[in-house]
C-alpha cells in the first residue's frame, strides 16, 4: 500500500510540508526521506549478499562453506532490520497528506472556506415556525426519546409519514442518478481494514469508525468506503473509464469529537442512511475537474428539485480533509439553527485513494496509471429530513411535500395524526 509517491516527495519535499502545515497535520519529511537513503542503500547491499549467496550455493568446494555461512548471517541479520525501518517508513507515508490544487484557498479551519453560490430564498414565515424536534412530535412522525432509550445517544425512530419520506428520497435519487448514467449499487456497510486505510479515513479517523468483534471487519460510514475499493488491486481499461457509480448503504459514524454539539434531534446521530456518488477517471487533473463540476450540479439539481435553499463552499486546506486536492461542500438552510447545514460534500482525491489501493488502467502505450477517484454526497438521511420539515411546513403544522417526491410516498402532505 502505498500514499503519496515517495519519488513525488522526494522532487517536492517543500511543496509536500507544505500542504501538511496547511491542513494541520505535522508530518517529518527529512525523516522519511533519511529513512528511504538509507533502506535503498541496504536494499543494494541485501541483493548483492543475495548474489553472491546464490552464486556460492552452486559451488561445492569445501573452502567456500564457511563463507556461505557468514553471507546468510549476515543477510538474516540485515533483512531483519530492512523490514523494521521499512515499517517505519511505511508509517511516516499513511501519516502525510494529499496536496490541494492551486486554487484552493489557505485556511486554518472552517472560517477560511470560500462562499461562491447561493440558490434559492430563505423561507419567509408569517407564523413561528417550528423546529424539527417539535415538528416529530406534534406530527408523530419520529420519536427521540424512544430512540435514545432503545438505541442510546443519538438513537431514533422515524414514524409513519416521515418513514415513507425517508425511504422515498433514497429511491428518488437512486433513480435520478441512475438515469444519468451512474451505475446503482446496493453496498455492504461491513468493510476490511484496507478498504479505509485505501479511502484515506485510517489513519486520521480511526476514533470515528466502529469496529466490530472480528478483528478485520468495521462499520462504514459512507459507501465511499467500499465502493472506492471495489476495485482494489485491478488493471481497468482506459475506454471502461470513467466509471460512474451511485451508492446506496447504511452508514455509521462514532462522532466521537461532537458530543457538546448537536446532541439534539436529527442533525449529528450515529446511524443514517446515504447515497453517494463514486468515479474513477484518467489520471488528468482537467478531466477530474470537469467531473466535479458535473458532481456538483448532480447534488444542487437534487436540493433544487426539492426546494431548499442553499450554498456552495469551496473548502479551505484546514477544513478540506487529508486525501482530498479539492473540496465543495453544500449546505441547506434549517431555519431552526438559524442558519446553513452541512449536507453534501463533493471532492476530488487525485490518485491519494487508487495509490493505496492499487487501482490503474491500461495506457493505449502499454504502460499504465493510476486512476483518479472522486466522490459526492448524493443525499444523506435523517439530516436532510430537518431541511425538508422546516422550509415546507405550513402554519396548520403540517408538512408540504415537494413534488418530486410524491410519486415516491404517494401523499403530498404530512399532517397532524387529528387532523
């Protein structure tokens, strides 16, 4: 498994600490390419040991043996330690981040991300709107304290209507997508190790993911996970590329650093339900573009259809991720935050995840190359349900349902159980 070429680093050792400081990680360039001297120096040592090994072994002088002898010594000796330092080595790689993409904005968090689109008007109530919360109560259309007495922190029930609704987005974006040419798949949410030290979570977020009793087997939190990985260690055809998929899973997340925010409601819960949008592409940095961009107006015609409000972030380096090159996020107003919610993020990983997990194609020269990989948020539910609820209720307290999703749920309205 490899990350970043180390002849990449080797040419680009300022650029590559650079982008680390830039999205807040440390990492010791001088280190590793001290580390990877010295393990070329004693790889050219191990095979002429080898050599000459190989070369005594077809000897059968009497003269030679106790040098045979002293060779294999010393070359157990030397191997032993060329797998500790290439561990090491191997270490300080999984440790260093992707390089962002000139256009990227330098920023140490969130308060650096770049606005560069808005859609649609923010509700104007004549009543005082609800939030969420109140709204599956007084709708009985979801249940949270149930939820958390069942399932814990962050547990939930969604009841009646707003079941149906939930369900019904995900077919509806399955189907919209798939129409457009991305290949539907169902994914497992029970995923090896190296499917998330490939997509670039472990080692960085190794505290949000769940791992189960076997010790090879792990919750995914996005269908990236397996979908990015479906096909690991494969060659592709250059006309098979791009491959477009969209993914539907289950998907679990820890939120081990959240717990004083959002602990209410919907918004941040450990178990929802997420359709994600997966190419892979040539190894060029234009075509890569292009596909974000087609990404992008994939997830804004969604939340157009819809009728949400929202807005477009062009991510910053300290607020982007560690595989990423490039990142937009969209958020969705929620009139009870009194502001944008995070809903879609939309990201290019240039050859940081296909690197690690060995994914190339053929070149018409009979070389080949790794892929570039990018994913989308397509539609990730329950938090989308809070937008949903809040911009279409009515001063009855009833839900509109927009409608794109009507032939999905089969009613247009969410009303009180008496009315």
């Amino acid at each position: 498994m490899v990350m970043l070429s180390i002849d990449f680093i080797r040419k680009n050792p300022d650029l590559v600490a650079t982008a680390a400081k830039n999205k807040n990680r440390k990492v010791d360039i001088d280190k590793l390419l001290e580390l990877d001297d010295a393990l070329r120096i004693m790889l050219q040592e191990i095979e002429k040991l080898r050599q000459e090994r190989n070369k005594l072994a077809k000897t059968h002088d009497e003269s030679v043996r106790e040098r045979a002898r002293t060779i294999k010594d010393k070359l157990k000796k030397i191997e032993e330690k060329f797998k500790q330092m290439n561990e090491q080595h191997h270490t300080l790689l999984l440790q260093i981040p992707n390089v962002p993409l000139p256009e990227v904005p330098v920023g140490k968090d969130e308060s650096g991300n770049v606005e560069t689109s808005t859609w649609g008007e923010k509700p104007n109530f004549t009543f005082t709107p609800k939030s969420h919360i109140e709204l599956l109560d007084d709708l009985d259309i979801g249940d949270l304290s149930r939820g958390s007495k069942v399932s814990g922190f962050r547990g939930y029930f969604l009841k009646n209507k707003l079941a149906l609704l939930h369900m019904g987005l995900m077919m509806y974006t399955l189907r919209k997508l798939s129409e457009k040419g991305y290949a539907p798949l169902i994914a497992p949410s029970i995923v090896k190790e190296f499917t998330l030290y490939g997509n670039g979570q472990f080692p960085w977020g190794q505290s949000e993911v769940y791992q189960l009793n076997n010790d090879d087997a792990y919750l995914a939190g996005t269908s990236e996970v397996p979908v990015t990985a479906y096909f690991a260690n494969e060659t592709l055809n250059i006309q098979d590329l791009p491959t477009k998929f969209v993914a539907f899973s289950p998907c679990f997340r820890r939120e081990a650093g959240s717990y004083g925010a959002d602990t209410k409601g919907l918004y941040r819960v450990h178990e929802f339900w997420k359709i994600e949008q997966v190419v892979l592409c040539e190894n060029d940095v234009e075509q890569a573009k292009q596909l974000h961009e087609e990404l992008q107006k994939n997830s804004q015609e969604i939340l157009e259809e819809l009728e949400l409000p929202y807005r477009v972030l062009l991510m910053c380096t300290g607020d982007m991720g560690e595989p990423q090159i490039k990142k937009y996020d969209i958020e969705t107003w929620m009139p009870s935050r009194g502001a944008y919610g995070e809903t879609m993020s939309n990201s290019i990983m240039g050859d940081f995840q296909t690197r690690r997990l060995n994914i190339k194609y053929n070149n018409p020269d009979g070389g080949s190359n790794f892929c570039y990989s990018l994913n989308n948020t397509a539609i990730a539910s329950p938090r989308i349900l809070i937008a949903l609820l809040e911009n279409h209720q009515r001063e009855d307290g009833s839900i509109n349902v927009p409608e794109v999703l009507r032939p999905y749920v089969g009613f247009g309205v969410i009303e009180s159980p008496s009315a």
